[in-house]
C-alpha cells in the first residue's frame, strides 16, 4: 500500500540504517527502503574493521615500483579488467590527481573528524540494539614479511601515533607469536593498530542496527526503487509495488546511488571497487584471534562467526561481468604462507561493489538543486566504519542542529 512519511531513506545499508536511526532520534517519522534485506551488499561483505587507525585514505600509490606491480595485472592487492579501463579513464585521473601527498593530505584533514567519530558512533549503537557480542576492542594486526619492512612499517606506525594520536606497537616475531601462535615464520612481525574495532559478522551488525529502528517505531519496506520526483508536497517515490509520498528523502544506495539522481540532473563520479570475500577453516586447531592485513601482498584475513574470511583488495571491472577467482585464488596463496587455512566454508565467493569517488571521500549532505533531497555515499573502504558517523552528520545538517564536523568538503557541488 502506498504510504506518506516525513523522510524517506533508500537503501537499508549501513549508511542507510544509520541515517534513518539518527533522524528517528530526533524525532522525525522514517521509512527505511531497500529492494533487499538490510545488511546486504558491501555493509555485509566486507573485512569487518571499525577502522579508526586508517586515517589516510587508499590513495594510488606514487613510487614507481608499486604502480608497475599494479600495471602487471599479477598482484593481489588490485586486479582490472583493460577494456573496462577506458570506461573509468576520467575517474582514474581525478583519483590519481588526489592521490597527490598535499591533496591527500588535505583530504585526510577533511575525513579525520568523522574517523574520530566513528568508534563512538558504534559504541552507541550496539549497546542500545544489544549487539556486544558482535564486537572486539582488540584492534588488528598488520603483519610484515621481512626486517627492512618492519623497520618501515615502524616509522609509520610512529607518525601516526605523533601525528593523530593513535595507540600502536610495534612487534617482533617473539612479540607477534604471543599475540597470534598460529601465525607460520613467514610472518617476521608486525604493527599491532590498538584502537579499531572488529566485527565477527558485519551483515549482523547491520540488520542488528535495523531492528533496533523497528523497536523504536520505525517502518522497513523491501522495494524496488524506480524513481523519485518533486512534487508540490515534497517528494514521490516510485516503486515496483506502490507510488509513496514525502516531504524529504535521503538516497543512501552506494554504487547505485546514480540510478535515481541522474535522471534529476546529477551525475557523482561513481566507481564501484569490486571485491571477494571467501571463508575458509582453520587448519587442525589453529585459531586466528585478531585481523590481520598483509599490506605487502595486499587482503586481510579476519576471524569471523563464519570462519576465516579471506577478505581481496581491490578488482576494477564492469559491475556485472562475471565473478573472477583469480584475485582471491592469488591471495589464498599467498595467505596460506601466514596462517594454517583449512577448507573452504562455501562454494563459490561472495562478490560486491565498494562506491568510490575519485576524491576518496563520500557526499553527504543536500542535493542543492533540489529541496528536501539529501544524499549519503562514496564511502568506498569505509562504509562500516562511517556509517553511524555519517548518519550522526546528516540527521544533524537535516534538523538544523549544529554539525559535529565541516561538512562542506562532502558536499555534491564539487562535482557540479
């Protein structure tokens, strides 16, 4: 049945669940709208780090030796597909203009207060949906395969401790042993990155955050979104099963955010990184207590309530072509040279699209053009970790209360 509401928020993502729970907080009547389940896509598939440690953002890298790995096409860290590149030329330009050490800078200044954010952002949430069993406050482990990287990951890890307050040790393979025992020789140490949260299943964390908005009243709709359109009471939403009215509406659908704003006049530069997620067993009765990242080869390995979750970097491919394993393959390789992994839980891989922009930082706030629009995506890496904060700054920018961070370095009429 069609319905009338305040606010309308589609897409029940994280950054979605977490927009409708802040506007609901404040009072306002909030409709939730997603073709599917809450917790799914990229809020499910992913290496479950509340990421307070990653204060810069994956930029391109500028050293020489890192872009021909890249350019051979034969890494873990990012694989693509050459005829897709052409497609994504302009978004590959502006990313690697803002990969640039100054702009990143600046662009790691302008994220750094919704990465302050986000750890009490969560913590708020899951005490009140009651979701601590979900959550580790033992932070992750980036583990180093030889001396000389670890003497550099060393003097990172200590910038980042003067330069943003971070909490982080540095680990030789004694050290390391005594965290992770089953972690194999190749493994000569580590950073221990002590402030992030982890999540042993961030699809539960997800629809966990979803419920708690149904107990507090709010309504969750499973629909198919085909369009919106002003009208002269606000907004209309367009459905497979009904026409819904609004005086507002937030568009939260990630990669697929386009779909609804081009037709109004908006195109966000808006590439989705595909990535593979696979859950193995331990070997015998090895047990991994933290994430680990092996930066050099470029996946993460993460404790899940599925088992190991091999987690791939980053796959530059058309959205719908076909699952490639060549990716998770190399990394499973080269992961079984850290850990013990065992067999595979499923059969086939989890795929999913990450929204980038090509200045590494989501659009949150109005769609300018437009009254009562309000937008919510581009958090690529950093959607799990974002979220609550994000949804904190946009009920606030909605309400007309004072934001808790700048938000004009997020705002749609950079790419106008």
């Amino acid at each position: 049945m069609p319905m009338t509401s305040e606010i309308f928020v589609l897409g029940a993502g994280i950054v979605g669940v977490s927009v409708a729970l802040h506007l609901q907080q404040r009072g306002r009547d909030v409709v939730l709208v997603d073709r599917n389940a809450p917790g799914e896509g990229a809020s499910f598939g992913n290496a479950g780090l509340i990421e307070r440690a990653s204060v810069i953002p994956y930029a391109i890298p500028r050293d020489w030796r890192a872009l021909l790995g890249h350019a051979s096409n034969r890494n873990a860290a990012v694989r693509y597909d050459p005829a897709f590149l052409p497609r994504i030329a302009p978004w590959l330009l502006g990313y690697w203009r803002a990969s640039h050490p100054d702009r990143l800078a600046t662009i790691a200044g302008e994220l750094l207060p919704l990465i302050e954010a986000c750890l009490g952002e969560h913590e708020r949430l899951v005490e009140a949906a009651g979701l601590s069993h979900l959550l580790r406050r033992d932070g992750w482990i980036e583990v180093v395969r030889s001396a000389a990287t670890l003497d550099e990951a060393g003097r990172r890890s200590s910038e980042m401790r003067s330069g943003y307050g971070l909490v982080s040790d540095v680990l030789d393979r004694q050290a390391l042993a005594r965290l992770e025992p089953a972690l194999l020789p190749a493994a000569v140490g580590g950073i221990h990155w002590r402030d992030p949260f982890t999540v042993s299943d961030p699809g539960a964390l997800t629809k966990g955050y979803a419920t708690l908005f149904e107990m507090r009243g709010g309504t969750i709709r499973r629909e198919a979104v085909s369009r919106i359109a002003p009208d002269r009471a606000g907004w209309r939403i367009v459905t497979e099963n009904a026409s819904h009215r609004s005086g507002a509406v937030v568009v939260a659908l990630g990669v697929h955010s386009n779909t609804l704003l081009s037709p109004l006049g908006y195109r966000v530069p808006l590439v989705g990184k595909r990535g593979y997620h696979m859950h193995f067993r331990p070997e015998g009765e090895a047990t991994l207590r933290h994430a680990v990242l092996d930066e050099e080869i470029g996946y993460v390995m993460s404790p899940m309530a599925a088992g190991i979750r091999l987690t791939t970097g980053v796959e530059l491919a058309a959205p719908d072509a076909p699952a490639n394993r060549v990716q998770l393959d190399r990394a499973e390789r080269r992961a079984r040279e850290i850990f013990p992994l065992g067999k595979p839980v499923e059969d086939k891989p989890w795929i999913g699209l990450r929204p980038a922009t090509p200045d590494m930082k989501p659009v949150i706030g109005p769609a300018r053009r437009h009254p009562g629009l309000w937008l919510a995506f581009g958090h690529a890496h950093h959607g799990l970790t974002l979220g609550p904060a994000t949804g904190r700054l946009l009920a606030e920018l909605m309400t007309g209360e004072t934001p808790f961070a700048d938000p004009s370095p997020f705002d749609i009429a950079r790419f106008l």
